[in-house]
C-alpha cells in the first residue's frame, strides 16, 4: 500500500504543468509583441523538458526515467491457439468430506463441555466433548416421566424380591423359571436407568469431525435450544471447496481445468464432479481448492473461470495489462516507441484467475504494457 502511493504521488508530481499564466493587475500588455516561437526541427522530441505528458494524437510521451520511477513493464505479445473459457458465479463451500455440523436431538438447555463454550476459530478434534445438551419438557411431560420411573421402580423390587426367593428355594424350583426371574429383572434395571436418564441427564455433543469452530450461533451457557437447531459448524481450513453453477450443461464434458479469482487473488481449482440435476435452471459443478488461502472464507462469492477443450485464436496477457478508458472501454497500452505510449481498445476473454486472451486490437509482436497500465491511464 505505501509503495502504490509513492508511485501514485510520482505521478502526481510528474502531471503537473510546466509554465503556469500569472494574472497582473489593470496593467496594459496590448502593445507588447508576442515572441516568436522557436522553429521545430525534424529531430526535436516531444517534452523537451523531461515532463511525463499527452500528445495530441492520444498518445503518452513517457522519458526512460519516468518509466523507470513508474516500473513500467512489458511484453511482446504472441498471438496463437488458446483454449476457450467461461467464467461461472460460484461460492466457497466446506468440504463435504472433512467439515461436520452439530445438531440438537432434542429440545435441551446447552451446557458448556470440558474446556467451555466453543467458539469461533477453536480448533477441535474428532469426537472431542463440545457441550452438554440438558433436556427440558414441560409440567405434564415431566409428570409422565416420573410416573413411569415410580411404576419401574415397583416393578423392579417385586422382580428383585422373585428372584431372592427363587434363589432360596433352588433345587425345588425349576432353573428355567430362575433364569426368566433374573432376565425380567435386569430388563427391569435397564428401563429404569434409560427412564431415569431421560429426566436428568445431559447429552454429550460430540464434534463429528475435525477442524475449527467456524460458527457457533452465538450460544450461551445455558440457551434453550429446539430439536434439529444447528448449534456448531465445523470446517477444515485447509480442505475447503467451491460450487459454481454452469447454465450449460455441456460445460463439464469438455472442461480441462479451472481456477479462481478472489478480490483480485488467483486460486487453483480441482475438479471434483458435476451433478445430474439442476437447480435453478443451473447445473452445479463441484471443485476443490488445490491452494490454502487463509484471506478464503465460506459463503464468499468467487468468480469461477473454466477453461474448456474448444479453442480460441489471441494473444494471452496477464489481468493486470487491462485497463479502462473513455467510457468505461476496456483498453491496453501498447509500447509504440521508446518513449512514446498508444492506448489500443480491444476485446477479450478470460483463460484463468490471472491471465486473459485478447482476441481483438492487438498484433503479433505488439509490446504491451503489463504493470503500470493503470497509472498511464491517469494522465490527462
């Protein structure tokens, strides 16, 4: 950021205008004669004066040492056979295979687990305890349990108080109808520890996978939450993925490759499959990013641009040589001389995140501006 400033005052400075007209007072120069003006001569060079400045035809009188405090840069274009392009909107998504969400079972009041709330950025692993999940009912439904938890309860002593007898009396008694009187008790025992856990037990909320806290919905110690409400989200920096919708379904029979641009970043994409259904009259085209970037976050829209097996004749420059004049025309500038600069309007089509094809307005051999473009731009 402080060196495009610095280059930006440069400019600035290297803009301004050489003579500036004075105003006098209610002096009278009408009979002052005019200078003559110096004759040009065939080999004179325009801004004599080392001032950066626009010609008349449009063009840019650039010297070499405003190039240099510029860092212009250029390169020869080729024009040759490119592989065709589209650009699709698309999305960061988690990866399917390594992200997780918590869901609430039931209708509970969340408490915190082990190590406390889990919030966002926490790194977690595999089956790691989050929370608790305390279930909560009303009066009636409590009653019930209750209820059903006294009624085990009797059950379970009079089972308890067979099998004693039983016991006693072995040799007398068959041992079939002993072993049914121990088998009903310990089924006994079992519903009333899950009748009785149902009451007061608190679920544990396990992480189903292993990653960071990406949203936590801004839980609290103990929040009533209702059944299948999301409570935690779980992704794996590291493993994250992008969706683009494809309006032409075609698109991935002949794609080659693909990559991404994100405010101005490039991210390389792998192709992982294409659906066989649409949605929204859209065939969703699912990659995964090849490239950690930690500035990439889910649910940020990314520009996706496919490049397919059709070609296309251009010439491929990098993103950066574009630039826009007149009414928002997209234009480069063109090294015409050794300090001489012409703008050329030209179409083009996008190859990946960083580099386009112009297909349009410019020759084989042409030597285009690649950094810098924008501050020549500036000059009026």
């Amino acid at each position: 950021m402080r060196i495009t400033r610095m280059r930006s005052l440069a400019v600035a400075m290297l803009f301004g205008v050489a003579t500036v007209a004075l105003a006098h007072g209610d002096e009278d120069h009408s009979q002052d004669k005019a200078p003559k003006a110096a004759p040009t001569t065939a080999g004179a060079t325009p801004g004599a004066s080392g001032m950066l400045q626009r010609l008349a035809d449009g063009s840019l009188f650039v010297p070499k040492t405003v190039q240099r405090q510029l860092e212009i840069r250029t390169r020869a274009a080729r024009i040759g056979d490119l592989a065709a392009t589209v650009e699709l909107n698309g999305k960061v998504i988690p990866d399917p295979n390594t992200s997780g969400r918590v869901q609430a079972t039931f209708a509970g009041s969340v408490m915190p687990g082990p190590k406390g709330m889990p919030v966002p950025g926490r790194r977690v692993a595999k089956g790691e305890v989050l929370a608790y999940l305390r279930p909560v009912s009303g009066a009636i439904e409590r009653g019930n349990q209750r209820s059903q938890l006294a009624e085990l309860e009797a059950q379970l002593a009079i089972a308890d108080g067979r099998v004693r007898r039983f016991e006693q009396l072995e040799g007398a008694v068959p041992q079939k109808e002993i072993e049914a009187a121990r088998i009903e008790r310990d089924a006994l025992q079992k519903r009333r520890a899950f009748v009785g856990a149902s009451i007061n037990a608190a679920e544990p909320l396990l992480a189903p996978a292993a990653g960071v806290i990406s949203a936590s919905h801004h839980l609290v110690a103990g929040q009533i939450v209702d059944a299948r409400e999301v409570l935690f989200e779980i992704v794996d920096p590291a493993r994250l993925a992008v969706e683009a919708l494809a309006y032409d379904p075609g698109i991935a029979a002949t794609l080659v490759s693909a990559s991404a641009l994100v405010e101005q970043i490039a991210l390389e994409l792998k192709f992982v499959g294409a659906g066989r259904q649409l949605r929204e009259q859209a065939l969703p085209l699912l990659f995964q990013i090849a490239t950690i970037n930690p500035a990439v976050a889910v649910g940020q829209p990314v520009k996706v641009i496919v490049r397919t097996a059709q070609g296309i004749k251009g010439a491929a420059i990098p993103r950066s040589a574009l630039t826009k004049v007149g009414a928002g025309e997209t234009a480069i500038w063109v090294h015409a001389e050794a300090e001489r600069f012409v703008v050329r309007r030209v179409r083009h089509q996008s190859l990946d995140a960083a580099n386009v094809a112009i297909v349009d307005g410019l020759h084989d051999g042409d030597r285009v501006v690649v950094e810098g473009a924008g501050l020549l731009s500036q000059v009026r």
